[in-house]
C-alpha cells in the first residue's frame, strides 16, 4: 500500500533574514515570510489537506506556517524534529561571535560531531534525536495508513519543520545521494513529497 508523506520548511523570518543562529529559539514569521506563503498557496504548490494528518514543531513559526497553507487544523506537535539548538550561540551572528574563543573552536573542528555549543546541542545528539523523531512520525503515519486502507485516498501525513531537520530526514533515508548536508535543505516553504510503500520511503519529490 502506498502512502505519503509531506515535509515542509517554514517561511522566511528575521533569523533568516539576519543569518542569525537560531534553531530552539521562538520567533516569528518575518512579514516576507507571510507574504511568500500567501503567494505559494495561491501558485497551488501545496498538496491537498483532506484528510490529512498534520504535525509541527509546535513552534510559532512552523504553526504559523501550516496555519497559512491549510487554515486552523488540528495538529500533533513532534518536538523531536526541532531545529539543532545552537545553545549560548542562538540569536547571535557570525559578527557577533567571531571573537568568542568557544566559538572558533567550534568552527575550527567541524568533522567532530560530538562538539556542541556551550548549552547547545552537537551534531551527533542532533542527529539521534532526529532519527528517534521521524521514527515516531514514522509510526503514527502508519497508524493512519491503516485507519484508511479501505479508502480510495492514499494515507497523508503533512509536517511543518525546519531546513536543518529535513536536511537530516533526506540523508538518513538517501545516504551519500549528496555531496553534503546542505544540498538537501529546500528554500523557506518548500520541501518535500515522500512516497512510502509498505512503511518504507521508497521515492522523495522536491517542490
């Protein structure tokens, strides 16, 4: 039985806009970041929400997000797919903390995943919660597919998330189909469609 599953980044905010470290923090959409969805929706990029079942990261921007695309829903937040946290490093820029000798030992030692901010989160950590995460939406996706396998509709589940954890999703599933982690983050409000057959993703559609 097929079924699929939609992953979307939020829109555009001022820690975008700014090229802030933010990943944990709460902050809003940017007004851009409105005005971009609102002009998504009407292109007719987004899948329909019938009977869909739809998540995020209970974060102002992701709801803020799905409530643009779909209206007022129902969702489960899944706070396993938050953003990495950048710890004392959230909010700030490169500028401000390019003197900071805690940072430029960060910089300096990018292929150790154990090294996290201070109060922060290391790539590794990162990575296993994301991959405990998807496995939980993993499993309540498949709860849904079997409440319809009698219907004529496939099985939908819609996540509202972020770049860095669609990033991690897309080369946990398609390992080495990218030079690096950054090639798989789609722009603000895109993402992308997953075909799952039997429970496992067997075909991923960028929009």
């Amino acid at each position: 039985m097929k079924s699929k599953i939609c992953l979307i980044r939020h829109g555009i905010t001022e820690g975008n806009k700014r090229r802030l470290y933010y990943g944990h923090s709460d902050i809003d959409l940017a007004p851009e970041g409105v005005e971009e969805l609102k002009a998504q929706v009407a292109s007719g990029l987004y899948p329909d929400g019938e009977d869909a079942d739809f998540y995020t990261t209970d974060l102002k921007r992701t709801q803020q997000t799905l409530k643009l695309i779909y209206g007022d829903r129902e969702f489960t937040p899944l706070s396993g797919l938050k953003e990495i946290n950048f710890g004392d490093f959230e909010m700030r820029t490169y500028q401000e903390l390019k003197d900071l000798e805690e940072y430029q030992e960060w910089l300096r030692n990018p292929k150790d995943d154990t090294l996290a901010p201070p109060n922060g989160e290391s790539i590794r950590d990162f990575y296993d919660r994301i991959d405990a995460g998807f496995d939980d939406l993993l499993n309540r996706h498949a709860l849904k597919v079997l409440k319809m396998r009698h219907s004529v509709r496939e099985a939908l589940s819609i996540v509202v998330c972020h770049g860095g954890t669609i990033s991690a999703v897309m080369e946990k599933i398609f390992p080495g189909e990218k030079d690096n982690f950054y090639q798989w983050i789609p722009d603000p409000g895109h993402g992308y469609m997953l075909t799952l057959e039997d429970g496992a993703v067997v075909d991923a559609e960028k929009f």
